[in-house]
C-alpha cells in the first residue's frame, strides 16, 4: 500500500466543519419539521459529512446510499459512473442528496435527473463543498457548507487515490 507522501496545509479546521454542519442541519431541521427525510449519501466523499449531518439532523431521517466516480487521482475523467447501491423507494419522498464537493457539477446533474424521474415529494441538494469556478453544467445546490477556489482538497471523505479520507478537517493538497 502506497504512504502517504504529498504534503497538505489545512484549509477548513474540524472546528469550522463542525460548527457550519450544526448550522446546515438546524436550518434542514427547521425547513422540515413534521417531516421525514431521505438523505441519500453519495459515496465515498460524503460518507463522513452525510454520517455527521444525519446524527444532527432533528426531523426523523432515512438513510440512501449512490456510488459515483468521476475523478481519477485528481482528474477528473468528464465521465460520470453511478451505481445505486441501496436507495429505498424515492417516490413522494423528501429527498436531499448529500454530496461532499461540487466541481463540474456533472454528478449532481445526472443524479439529480434521475431522482426527479421517480418523483420525489421534493428534492434538495446538500454539499458540503462547492467549487463554482469549476462549473460545467448549470447545477447549484440548496444548501452549501463552504464555497471554496480551484484547489484539489482531501479530507473529512474526500480521498486521493483512495488516501486521506480519514483526516478530520479539509486541506489542500500538493500535487
Ligand atoms: P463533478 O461531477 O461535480 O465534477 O465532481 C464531483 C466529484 O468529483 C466529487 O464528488 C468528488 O468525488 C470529486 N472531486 C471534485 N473535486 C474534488 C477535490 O478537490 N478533491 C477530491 N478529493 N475530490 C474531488
């Protein structure tokens, strides 16, 4: 197993992750009360921000989870691969799609047409990270943590090669 070897500088402390997710779920809980959620978690990035969010979140919330890949290392491929690997029935359900960052946006736009083709009750978008210079396809999310510039970030379940999901805050690496 390779080590990790490219150096990082902290962009996003554990402390300001922390406080913004309190934030993002009191305004979710707010926005729903007296109703049910499914928050569907794109895997792997938002597993961490989707784990944090749900157990903050005050309206009672179902759990869905998509497998997307669209970037190798810290390219991405324009290609967008989706499996779903275990999302309940979407129809007149509330659905938020918890996503770790917005770069293209091409993920979110082929998820999303494909969530609003089974015709939820509503559905949102919750990112924790969105890079709008980036943007190739017009997609904004409903709800953002933190709008970052073109750096390739890792950390808090954002990966390189599968490396440095498990750091607790956001860095940018060098690459
Ligand atoms: P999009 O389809 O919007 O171009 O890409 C979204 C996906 O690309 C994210 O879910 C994430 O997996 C990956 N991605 C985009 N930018 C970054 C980044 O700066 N760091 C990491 N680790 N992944 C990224």
């Amino acid at each position: 197993m390779a080590a990790e070897k490219n150096k990082y500088t902290i962009l996003i402390s554990k402390e300001e992750i922390s406080r913004r997710v309190t934030v993002l779920s009191e305004q979710i809980s707010s926005e729903y009360a007296g109703k049910e959620i499914l928050l569907i978690c794109t895997l792997k990035g938002a597993v961490i921000f989707a784990s944090d969010l749900a157990r903050s979140i005050k309206v009672p919330c179902e759990l869905g989870f998509v497998k997307a890949k669209s970037y190798s290392g810290d390219q991405t491929t324009g290609r967008v691969d989706i499996s779903f690997e275990d999302v309940p029935d979407i129809k007149g359900r509330h659905i938020i799609i918890a996503e770790d960052i917005i770069d293209t946006g091409l993920t979110l736009k082929k998820l999303s047409e494909y969530f609003l083709a089974k015709e939820p009750a509503s559905m949102k978008i919750c990112a924790l990270l969105d890079k709008p210079s980036r943007r190739k396809v017009d997609i904004k999310a409903d709800y953002v943590g933190f709008k970052i510039e073109d750096h390739f970030v890792v950390g808090y379940g954002l990966d390189h090669n599968e490396k440095y999901r498990n750091l607790p805050f956001i860095a940018k690496l060098e690459l």
